[in-house]
C-alpha cells in the first residue's frame, strides 16, 4: 500500500504543467457574467467553469506588477471583486483598458481566479 502512494505521489508530482497556452478555450464568457453566475450559484459555477480553459472579455480595473508577472483585476458589478487574471510575465495594461484574456478557471475566493493567463 505505501509503495502504490509512493509511487502516486511521485507521478502526481513530476506531471507536466498544462499549457494554457496552447489549448483552444472551451468557451468565451464577459467578465460581468462569469463573476454573476459565481456570486449566484458557486456550485453550479464550479460544474460550468472549474477547471476550463476560457477566454474572458472585460474592462481592467487595476494591473498589479512584479519581478515575477502581473495580476490584473477585470472589472465586474461589484465594486471591490472581480475576475483576477495572473500572468506569468508583466503585461503593460492600463486601467480602463478593454481587454480579452485567455486562462484557466481554478474556482472562486472573493474573486474569481484565472492562473497561466495570456491576452488574446
């Protein structure tokens, strides 16, 4: 028994990241709609969204950069939340900027989370 979870774990640990980037996006959703529809029903959200690839159309509200990427926050119906698109590189957006952003959907906290994102 502990050689099978030795041996699960060290598969689950070298698996290859997934490369958003290169995926096709399984849908195409405004960033008002997607956040409503987490607001609304999260479990029903999760069986929609989780774990999608998909592209995502909004208006920036604020980019937060670093030495390590961006997070840029697409403006909702909510003053505070909102979609959070993290790039594994800077990107230059300003606020009010309209933008398309393609990523993966890893769920909801406060924000819904996009991660490995790329703008289209």
């Amino acid at each position: 028994m502990v050689l099978v979870v030795a041996v699960y774990a060290y598969l689950q640990y070298n698996k290859p990241h997934r490369d958003v980037a290169g995926e096709e996006a399984s849908m195409v959703v405004q960033a008002s709609v997607l956040f409503d529809n987490y607001v609304q029903d999260e479990a029903a959200a999760n069986e929609k969204y989780l774990d999608q690839v998909m592209v995502v159309n909004g208006t920036v509200r604020n980019n937060e950069t670093s030495e390590s990427g961006s997070v840029v926050t697409l403006a909702t119906s909510d003053d505070f939340f909102g979609i959070k698109c993290d790039f594994d590189e800077p990107v230059d957006l300003k606020s009010g900027q309209k933008v398309s952003v393609k990523g993966h959907c890893t769920g909801f906290a406060f924000d819904v989370i996009l991660v490995k994102c790329t703008l289209q």
